[in-house]
C-alpha cells in the first residue's frame, strides 16, 4: 500500500511542469532578444520570467570602450508604479556605479508578479553611459505573453 501511494504521489509531481517560465516575454513586441549598438560597442537585451514571480532580464556587452553602470538610475515601471530591482555584474551584486568591460554581463532581477498581456518599462538611458554620456535609448518594453 505505501508504495502505491509513493508511486501516486511521484506520478502527481511528475505532473507538475519542470519547465517553469510560463510567459515568454517579447521585447518592444519585436521578438524575444534584441540589440542596440551605440558609440561603445553593443549591448544585446534578453529576458525570462520564473513563474509569474520573478523577471530575469540579462544584458550582454560588447564593448569598445569602457561603459560605466549606475544601477541608481535605473528606472523600471510596471502599471504606473516604479519597481525595485537588484542588479549583478558577472554574477556579484552591483550597488553603486561600476565600470564594466567587454564581454561582461548584467543582470537585472525584479520580483513582481505579472500575467500575460502586462509590460514592464524600462529606461536604462541613465543606467548606462558611454564616454560620459548616457545611453539614450528611450523606453524598452517588456511584454509578456503566454508560452
């Protein structure tokens, strides 16, 4: 009896998705990845959501010169409301303004609950500056559809 009720309950979990990203998430709703190059080099945007729960969104750089981060400028909204994020450098945690190099890779985590059909804004024209000057991007926007 009890290994019925084990291979019931293995049954059960093995029912459950081992693929948790739900949503997919498409950029400005041009596709799931994109690119914007600048006089520093190219910084390519990807993003995933866990669940419903928790926004990963990954910057890769290919620089020609140095770029500095500020993760303080930063600004993300969802429905009118700003967000707060955490940001890592090459997997360590980021909280004040760094220099980053060619190769190196951002990470910006956000906990929020979102549902097919939300976006997310966000203005990383101040996050990141090139040569002492901005990026000027304008708004990214992150939408999120089912899988």
């Amino acid at each position: 009896m009890k290994a019925k009720i084990f291979v019931l309950l293995l049954f059960s979990l093995s029912l459950l998705s081992c693929d948790p990203y739900i949503l997919r998430v498409a950029i400005d709703d041009n596709g799931f990845e994109k690119s914007f190059n600048f006089e520093c080099g190219e910084v390519n945007l990807r993003c995933s959501v866990l669940a419903d729960r928790q926004v990963s969104t990954l910057l890769k750089f290919k620089l020609n010169s140095s770029v500095e981060i500020n993760p303080a400028h930063l600004e993300i909204t969802h429905r009118g409301e700003i967000l707060n994020s955490n940001i890592s450098l090459n997997g360590t945690l980021l909280e004040e303004t760094k220099n980053i190099n060619n190769d190196d890779k951002v990470r910006i985590i956000i906990n929020r609950v979102v549902q097919s059909g939300d976006t997310l804004t966000v203005n990383i024209d101040n996050f990141i500056v090139c040569n002492g000057n901005p990026l000027e991007i304008g708004n990214i926007s992150l939408v999120f559809t089912p899988r």
